[in-house]
C-alpha cells in the first residue's frame, strides 16, 4: 500500500536572498523549507522515501512553470554555486542519520561494514562529528569549520589539510540522487561496490554502478539535481594533537612547501610524516616570519580529548575566514598594520593541544564580511605560484589578508578542483572589498600568464568561465557534461541550471 506520509514544507515569499556570508545578494522567486515527516523509530525509512517523492513533486511544481530550483545547504559558499534566479530547497531540516546494517552490505565491500552511515543531506558536519564520537567513530576529514551540510560540503570538494586523506567527497561510498520528478537514482562505482541490490530497492531507486557517473555527481554543486542521502565511511575514533610553530620563510621551509620533505624543518616529531600541514604567510609581516602547523594522528583516549575550546584568540582548527572580516573598512594604507596586529594578537604558537577531529575543526563564529578564494596548484608549482602571489602583492602592498598553504590528496571527482595529486591549495582569506576582489583577478591573470597550472574551489571567490573550466579540466569536464546530459533530460538540466552554471557553461 502507498504511503500517505508527506513531507512539511513551507514555501517563504520571493525576495532577496542573501549568502552566510554576505558577499552578495539575489532576487529569488522564492524558498522552501523542508522537514520529514514525523513518524516513529521503526518508520524512518518510509518518512524518508515520503520525503524523496515530496522533493520530487516539488520538483515537477517549479519546472511546470519554467522557473529554476536549486538545493541550499548552509549558504556558506561565497561563491554563487548556491545561488538562483528560481527557487532554493533549504535541505538543512532533512538530518536523519543511522548506520547501514551488515544485510545491505554487498560480500564484495572490502572494508570494515561497522564504518558505513547512511546520512540525510541536511545534516551538519558539526552534527555528523557529535553522532560520530557517541558511535566510537570519525569522519577521515573535513574543512577547518563545521557548519556546512554534508551534501553542501561535498558538492564543491571541501577540503581540509589531511595531506594524504583527500577531501569531504572522497570518503563518500554511494549518493542518493534525484534527478527530476520522475526520477531518482542509487550511484555508487562499480569498482568499488559497497551495498546490495536490496538496499537501493528499499529507497525505491534505480540502481546506477559506474565510476564516471559517480565521479562526475560527486562535485556537481547542484546541477546534477538534489542529493537526498550520502553513503559515508568513518573509521574508528582518533585524536589529533596539534602545535603551531613560527618558521624564518627561507629555502628550507620553501623546500618543503613544494616537496613535502619535511626533514628540512624543526617539527615536533621529524621522524613521522603527519595527517595535517599547513603554513600561514602574512605577506605584511616585517621579519619574514611564517607559521606552521602540524598534526599527528593519536589512538583515541577520552582523557585527552580536549572537549572544550580555550577562549580568546585562534584555535588549533580555525581558519582566517572567520575572523579577517574585523578589518573591515579599514583604510588601506593601514591594512598592513591592521592584519599584523590580528596575528600578533590571535595567531600564537602552541604545542602538544589534543582533541578528536570534531574539537579541532568545530564552529567558526563568522564575524565581518570576509571571503576568500582557494586555488588548486600542483605541489611542485607551489613556490612558483607563491612568487606569483607575492608579486602581485608587491605592487600595492594593500591586499587585506593572509595567505594559507593546505595540502590534500588527489580527488577521484571528476571536477575536484584537488586534481593534482597532491594538491597545495593556497588559500587568500581577506576582507571583502574592492581591493581583494582586484587582487584575486590580479593573481589569476598572473598564473596564466606564467603557465601555472590552477583550479579554483567551487565555492569561494571566483570568476569561472566555460573558457577557464576548460583550460582547468580538459577532457573531464567533456565527460562530465555528457554524464549529465545522460542523466537528466533537457528540461531537467534546465530546472538545475543557475545563473553560475550559465556563466560557467555547464548548464546545457
Ligand atoms: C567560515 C567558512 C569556512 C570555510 N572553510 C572551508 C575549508 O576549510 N575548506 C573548504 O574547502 N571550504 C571551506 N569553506 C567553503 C565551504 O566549505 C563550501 O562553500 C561548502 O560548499 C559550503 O557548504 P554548505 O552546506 O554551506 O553548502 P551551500 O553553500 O549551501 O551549497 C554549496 C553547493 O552545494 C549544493 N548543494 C547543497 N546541498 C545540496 C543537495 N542536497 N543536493 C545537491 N546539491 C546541494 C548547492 O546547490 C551549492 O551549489 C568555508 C566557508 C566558510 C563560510
């Protein structure tokens, strides 16, 4: 017998909508909240496949009258990767979670079937990392914050600095992804398989096992339709334990930043190759100074985990982006004051702090108006790309942040913007202004016109175009077009384009 549940929904009036992080706004024609309906513990599963067809006829309502929809994670991108002249779905209420149980786990998954959760596209990273350490397990990896949704984080590629990790898609194992009203499909690689047949029946779903097309949807940023349900692998709970180091920026610490030989630098333990690196540069500062930090994976104890922050000042975890908006309208001739006296007051060495990875990338308070772009550099263009930067820089010495060198593993997602294997991203964390906006365009055009291979993160500052996408991803980005026009017809591809896949050239 069909189900008479439904989800709630409550369409909000058209209006201006405006990103997390305030960086822009756009009329919309309108949002919806969404929430599953509300049943008992042994109707989860029917509320959640209500909740499917519910999204479904949403779907079908918007596309009958021409208009565009998108799903909404936490609206933490700065970039227009979220945005939409049509509707949004805010997805954030959708946060079931639970474990998927050894009867769905195909004989041939090769890992540990006690690390495979299946998680709603709503819920946090924060939410994830708290249900997480109750299960005695953790997520491999995350940003430096913890507010974006699961899908939201995975749909641009965030990333953190686990250097031989990867990023948030990368410990994804299968997506629940619906395509259009009338349809919704299971994906998973057919390299790696991981559930049964019987699992994706009992989401009602079509069952597609390909690499390309699991590739392809895993940093899709909306446009291959709304991800209802991820398939995640933890493992079992670890601790981390960071220090911060101040560094002279000469050739042994530049060595380093494009090799990833790490004997040439004084850190805690010079014998074990760490789970974290990372190296602020202010490019203000008058000593040429930069900081390190580093973290070592420890076997979990519940003694040592740090489960409070320390108040005042930057944590082991946290990134510029919360922060550098206190500079705003700061008068440009003082921002390289200003930016130093924010380091000198709040960026302090430490050693020997510990806490699981949900303590140490936890909440980021967004203070200021601040954005950031990320670009994706092979590792052994790192230093290039740096001078690049710095020479940017030296023109007018006025860029209004600092930049930050993380390291990831290469991405299987087709459009990954860690494509390189490995991945320095360096990141230019600012004020949001004219002058950053200018600086970011000024390194851009320098990397090209010095050759420097780059990507861009999908969901930070950035001026993509078809012509850019295609010098970044070459054939994957022809696959990835044609994966997309074979899942969603024309008039699906339509109702999940937006005005950024329009500028981009990935609408059609
Ligand atoms: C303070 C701050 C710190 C940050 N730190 C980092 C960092 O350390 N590393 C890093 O890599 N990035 C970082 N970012 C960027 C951020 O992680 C990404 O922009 C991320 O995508 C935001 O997730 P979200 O849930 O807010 O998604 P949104 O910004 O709401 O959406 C992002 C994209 O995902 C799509 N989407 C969302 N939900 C779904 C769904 N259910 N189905 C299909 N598509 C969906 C949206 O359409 C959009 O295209 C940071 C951003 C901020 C504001």
């Amino acid at each position: 017998m069909a189900s008479k549940l439904k989800a709630r929904i409550v369409k909000k009036k058209p209006g201006k909508w405006t990103n997390k992080h305030e960086n822009f706004s756009i009329q919309i024609s309108g949002l919806y909240d969404i929430w599953n309906p509300s049943v008992s513990a042994n109707r989860q599963l029917e509320a959640y496949n209500a909740t499917t067809k519910s999204l479904q006829n949403l779907i079908g309502t918007v596309s009958k009258k021409g208009e565009r929809i998108r799903a909404l994670g936490s609206a933490w991108s700065i970039s227009r990767a979220a945005a939409t002249d049509g509707r949004l779905i805010n997805t954030k209420p959708l946060n079931r979670l639970f474990r998927v149980s050894d009867p769905s786990i195909s004989d041939s998954y090769t890992g540990d079937s006690k690390n495979l959760y299946f998680v709603q596209c709503g819920v946090s990273i924060g939410e994830l990392n708290r249900y997480l350490r109750l299960q005695g397990k953790s997520l491999k990896t995350s940003g430096a914050s913890n507010g974006q949704t699961i899908a939201g984080a995975l749909s641009t590629g965030t990333h953190g600095s686990a250097i031989d990790t990867g990023s948030v898609q990368d410990f994804v194992k299968g997506l629940h992804l619906i395509t259009g009203p009338n349809r919704h499909v299971w994906l998973e690689r057919a390299s790696d398989p991981v559930t049964t047949p019987g699992f994706a029946d009992r989401l009602e779903a079509e069952v597609i096992r390909d690499d390309n097309t699991f590739n392809a949807a895993l940093v899709s940023f909306g446009s291959f339709g709304i991800i209802h349900g991820v398939l995640i692998e933890t493992e079992d709970i670890y601790l981390l334990e960071a220090s911060r180091i101040k560094l002279p920026f000469n050739d042994d610490l530049k060595q380093v930043i494009h090799t990833l030989d790490f004997s040439r630098i004084p850190l805690p333990e010079p014998e074990n190759r760490p789970y974290h690196f990372e190296v602020v540069i202010n490019p203000h500062a008058a000593d040429d100074q930069a900081f390190s930090t580093v973290m070592y994976k420890r076997q979990y104890q519940e003694n040592n985990a740090e489960r409070r922050r320390a108040s005042g000042g930057f944590q082991p975890g946290d990134d510029f982006l919360g922060v550098i908006g206190t500079l705003l309208d700061i008068a440009p001739s003082a921002i390289p004051t200003a930016v130093n006296q924010l380091l000198a007051s709040q960026y302090r060495e430490y050693s020997g702090r510990t806490g699981t990875l949900g303590d140490i990338f936890s909440a980021t308070g967004i203070r200021g108006k601040a954005t950031g772009a990320a670009m994706g550099v092979p590792l052994e263009k790192t230093l290039q790309a740096l001078d690049a930067i710095l020479k940017v820089h030296n023109r007018s010495k006025n860029f209004p942040g600092v930049i930050a060198l993380r390291y990831v593993k290469k991405s299987d997602a087709l459009l990954a913007f860690t494509r390189y294997p490995p991945t320095c991203i360096i990141d230019l964390d600012a004020v949001d202004n004219q002058t950053a906006r200018n600086f970011f365009r000024g390194v851009w055009r320098e990397f090209e016109m010095q050759n420097i291979p780059y990507t861009l993160h999908w969901g930070k500052a950035n001026e993509l175009t078809s012509e850019n996408l295609q010098n970044m991803y070459a054939d994957d980005l022809d696959i990835w077009l044609n994966i997309r026009r074979s899942l969603l017809d024309e008039e699906n591809r339509f109702t999940f384009s937006s005005p950024f896949t329009d500028q981009c050239g990935l609408s059609e």
